[in-house]
C-alpha cells in the first residue's frame, strides 16, 4: 500500500466511531447555522459525504416539516436537525422531525430535559447535545444524549468563554463512552487531524461551509468572509456588568459599533429613570433582532450581524462544498504522511 493509502485508512479509523454515529462517509458535520443551514446547503454537505444539518431557528412546525420534506427531495443520505431547547414548540417540532423520520436531532441552547431526550430516543432518533464543560458534558451523557458537541470559542455565532484548545483538553480524555464532535476556528484537515488524535470522533464546521457556492447566503455575505481577516470576527461587547449581552462572535461593521453607542443610551435612560431596569435589558437585546437575516439573506452586511468565526481568515474563495470537505480529508491525509516522514527519518 502506498504511504498515501496507509494514511487515509489511519484517518478513517480515528474518526470511524464518528463516521458510524452519523452515518456519514467523513465524520465532518455541517453546523446548523440558522438562515444559512436549509436544503441546499444541508443536502449539498451530506451528499457530499459528511453531515449536514438543518438550523430550525424560531421555525414553527409546519415550517420545518417543509425543509426536511425539501431536504430530503435534494438527498437519500442521513442529515440532523438542530432545535433549540427553549423553542416553545418544542415538542411540536420533535414530533415532526420522528414523523419525517429525521435519524439525528442535535439540541441546542441551553440543556434539555430528561423527557426531551427520551421522546427523541423513544421515537427512534439519535440524539446530540452541547457541552460547554466537562461536569455538563458528564450530566448530558448520564441523561441519555448519545454524542456531545464541544464547541470553542473561537465558532462563529453564540458562543462560551472557553477556546477549543482548552476545552477539548478538558473533556476528550474524560468522555469516551459517546462520540465527541469539536467545533470552532477549523478551518483545516491538520487541525481537526489533532483533534482526532486526541480523543475526538469528528469535527463540526460552520464558517466554512456559509461561504460554500451551494450556501444561499447573499454574495455580500460570502464577499464580506473573503475579506476577512480571523482578527475581524470579535464577539459582540457589553458595557454595563447590570446589563447581559448574550455573546455572538461576528464580524465588527458599522452595526457593531451602533450597538456600543445603543447600549450607552439605553443605559443613560435607565439612569436617568425613563426605563426601568427590565425595559433597558429588553430595549439592548432587542437591537439585534432580524439583524442575521439582514446579512445572511438581504446582504446588508454593513448594518446586520455578520456572524462569522476566527476561521474566517482561512475563506479565500467561494468553493463547491465537496471541493471543501474533499481538502480537508487531503489535509489530514497530508499531515499523516509527513508526521510519520518525520519519525521515520534518522535524526
Ligand atoms: C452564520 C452562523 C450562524 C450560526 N447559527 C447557529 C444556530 O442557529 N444554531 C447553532 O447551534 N449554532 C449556530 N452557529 C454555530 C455553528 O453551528 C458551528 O458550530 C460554528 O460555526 C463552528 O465554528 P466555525 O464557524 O469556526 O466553523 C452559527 C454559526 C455561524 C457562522
């Protein structure tokens, strides 16, 4: 066997638990990434090998069970949902995904109920969740989700304090008896290579595959990843410790720096007695609403939320998703041969 050969069979042993969790030819998931992550997108990547998933968002149930029927239309391989936990149909939106027999439901923001878990896994889905930290991570696994996401702080959207770098230190030698996906800031084959080695059974990309030629994002949107640098996609920033700020990592545009100068004036207002403190919070949080469709479907990047992570800085072209995940198999293949080169040469 040639070097090359021996290095994608030791690539797909590392990541076969998670190849076989989802089904997938490439442990690679496609991030739910809401307005972006719908049919095109979701079909293109699992067709392609690796595993897409559909972003429900504030989606109602009707809305969803037309994506996946859409879905489904565009490819025959298996591909997840992610819901949010607070979603207030929840429930409703479970039910669609078993009765379109939907095979994994990954649930997001926030952490779910025991009931949540056992409906999904009593309807015959597999079920994924989010772990922030270990002792989380440790709590979801004994409630009954089947694989866990660790996402660092580095991913593009909502994110935790905490980088991949420390976070997968912190549970991959911990958490082996379910699959372990990282996420956030990957941007190459070598990378999720290192992660693979460490414990991990995949890895999951947003970034990427938003500024792919099948992601119906506007082209202002995908322009704007082009231009980037890893420096430019900063979380959003909170003035006031009374005052929460939900962190999102994004690109900083003239809509970042309003919302500096929105959080100032509402704060004004609150001291000086216009709003009470429960009016304030409402009028900061409310600054974004509609503002990732604004970018991703209106193309108003100048004024929406440009949710991007750090590995944006690695988007130089708008590229066919296959093409995508097809460099980051070569890049891990690559790394191998020349790992093993290195130990195999006499100092
Ligand atoms: C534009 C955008 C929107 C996102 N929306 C969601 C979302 O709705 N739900 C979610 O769980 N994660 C969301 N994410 C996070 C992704 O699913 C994924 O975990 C993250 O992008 C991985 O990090 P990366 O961007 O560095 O590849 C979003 C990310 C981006 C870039």
């Amino acid at each position: 066997m040639s070097d090359t050969m021996d290095a994608r069979a030791t690539l797909d042993r590392l990541w076969k638990p998670g190849c076989d969790f989802l089904g997938s030819k490439v442990a690679i998931l496609g991030g739910a990434m809401s307005w972006v992550s719908e049919r095109n997108l979701v079909s293109a990547i699992s067709n392609a090998g690796g595993f897409g998933v559909i972003a429900c968002g504030a989606m109602s149930p009707e809305r969803l069970e037309e994506e996946i029927v859409a879905t489904q239309a565009l490819t025959q391989c298996p591909f997840g949902v992610n819901l949010i936990t607070m979603h207030p149909q929840l429930d409703a939106l479970v039910d669609v995904c078993l009765a379109h027999n939907v095979t994994h439901i990954v649930l997001a923001g926030g952490v779910p109920t025991g009931a949540t878990i056992r409906k999904i896994r009593d309807g015959g889905a597999r079920v994924i969740g989010f772990a922030p930290a270990l002792a989380l991570g440790k709590r979801l696994v004994k409630m009954g989700i089947e694989a866990l996401v660790i996402e660092g702080s580095e991913a593009g959207g909502h994110v935790g304090p905490v980088s991949l770098n420390v976070l997968a230190q912190e549970i991959l030698p911990f958490i082996r008896d379910v699959p372990v996906f990282v996420a956030g800031g990957l941007g190459r084959g070598d990378a999720i290579l290192s992660y693979l080695e460490q414990g991990a059974a995949g890895a999951q990309l947003g970034t990427l595959f938003a500024a792919s030629t099948e992601s119906i994002a506007h082209e202002n949107f995908k322009k704007a990843f082009m231009r980037a640098n890893a420096r430019d996609a900063v979380t959003s920033v909170q003035l006031d410790e009374q005052f929460p700020v939900i962190p999102v990592r994004g690109l900083s545009n003239e809509g970042s720096r309003r919302f500096l100068k929105h959080q100032a004036a509402t704060l004004q207002k609150f001291q000086n007695g216009d709003l009470d403190k429960e009016a304030a919070q409402l009028e900061i949080e409310h600054f974004w609403a509609g503002a990732l469709r604004r970018a991703v479907i209106e193309g108003n990047v100048d004024d929406g939320s440009v949710m991007a992570g750090q590995s944006v800085g690695m988007v130089k072209e708008i590229r066919p998703v296959a093409e995508i995940i097809s460099t980051l198999v070569d890049q891990a293949v690559e790394a191998l041969e020349r790992r093993e080169a290195r130990i195999h040469t006499p100092a």
